[in-house]
C-alpha cells in the first residue's frame, strides 16, 4: 500500500511540475482522505491550494503540516 501511496504522490508531482496544478490537486485530494496526519502530503495540498490562490485552506492546511512535524 506504501508503494502505491508513493506512486500517486510522485505522479501528483509529476503534473504539478508540468504545470498541470488541478490534475495534481484531484491527486492530492484524494491520497488525503486516507492519509489526513501525513505532513507531506499536507504541505503539498497546501501549496497547491496556494497556487490557485485558495489561500485559507493554503494555510491551513501547511500549518497542519509543521504542527505534525
């Protein structure tokens, strides 16, 4: 399960690196539903949400993720 959860959160990346931020938002969104106390992935959704200049949930969101750290 660990692998696959690796894989999604590489391909996530994959698509925001290419600038495709929605497709790697989707991703992020649902590896979240299962994975709600990973401060990687919550720092990534953040700066997603911060991209599209969604900035509450932005900042939520990366202060859940050092607050975990």
């Amino acid at each position: 399960m660990r692998e696959t959860i690796q894989k999604r959160i590489s391909d996530a990346l994959s698509f925001h690196k290419k600038g495709l931020v929605k497709e790697a938002q989707e991703i992020f969104s649902d590896i979240i539903k299962n994975n709600s106390h990973n401060p990687e992935i919550l720092h990534f959704i953040g700066i997603v949400f911060y991209q599209i200049k969604d900035l509450e949930p932005a900042v939520n969101l990366i202060n859940q993720a050092i607050a975990i750290n």
